[in-house]
C-alpha cells in the first residue's frame, strides 16, 4: 500500500524520531504548527479515528501513555493539545491514523 506514514513508521522514509516502541512510533511534524509538535501513529495501518475498533482501540490507548510519557520527559509543563483530525472537512491530509500532540503555546478554544 502506498501509506506516507506506513513508509515512516517501516523506515523507508526518514523521520525524526521522539519515540519508537513495537506497536507505535512518534515523530516530529515536517510542518510544525507549534514549539513542539509530534505525531503519534500505530505501526500497523489504520486509516483514520473512524476506523478504530475493538482490535484497534488497545493501540490507541496504549499511544496515550505515550503522549503522557512525552508530556512529562520533554517537560510540556504549561499544557499541551492533542488532536486527530479524521476525514476531509476537518483536514486530514494523510490516511492513516495520526495524532497531533502541539505544545509551546497557546491554543484557541473552540479550534478553527
Ligand atoms: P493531517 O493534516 O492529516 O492531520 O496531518 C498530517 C501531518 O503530517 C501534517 O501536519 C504534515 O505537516 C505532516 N507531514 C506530512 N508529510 C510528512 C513527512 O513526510 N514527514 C513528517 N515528519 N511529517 C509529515
Ligand atoms: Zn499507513
């Protein structure tokens, strides 16, 4: 399948990595939207929050200890925002399950 972020997480393309287990890796966005701005991603191939299921859902839980982990090592003390966005009219650009952890400023509420 040509995934962008199945050739990331597989090595074929190169990223700059903030954190890599056996399920999930986290990598620093191309195009930062913030100070810190990582993306978290299951290794195996979902395409988006609308396709998380039963066999899924333990991934996903197990990519927000992640970002707790992260949150505490790269001291995102002041707050940090978490977003996945999932289909074409909130802007996901790339289909594969993705989320956005955004530190180092502040956010708007509601989001744009
Ligand atoms: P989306 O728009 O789907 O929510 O998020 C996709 C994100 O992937 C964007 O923030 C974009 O900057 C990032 N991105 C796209 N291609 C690459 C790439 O090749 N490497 C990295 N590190 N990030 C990428
Ligand atoms: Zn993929």
């Amino acid at each position: 399948m040509d995934c962008l972020f199945c050739k990331i997480a597989n090595g074929e393309i190169p990223s700059n990595k903030a954190y890599e287990d056996e399920d999930v890796i986290a990598f620093y966005d191309l195009n930062p939207q913030a100070p810190t701005h990582i993306l978290l991603i299951p290794k195996k191939h979902i395409g988006s929050a609308r396709d998380i299921d039963a066999s899924s859902s333990k991934v996903v839980a197990h990519i927000f200890e992640v970002i707790a982990k992260l949150a505490t090592e790269l001291r995102l003390e002041d707050g940090f925002r978490v977003v996945t966005n999932c289909g074409e009219s909130a802007g996901q650009s790339v289909q594969h399950l993705h989320f956005h952890l955004l530190s180092g400023r502040a956010f708007s509420w509601p989001p744009g």
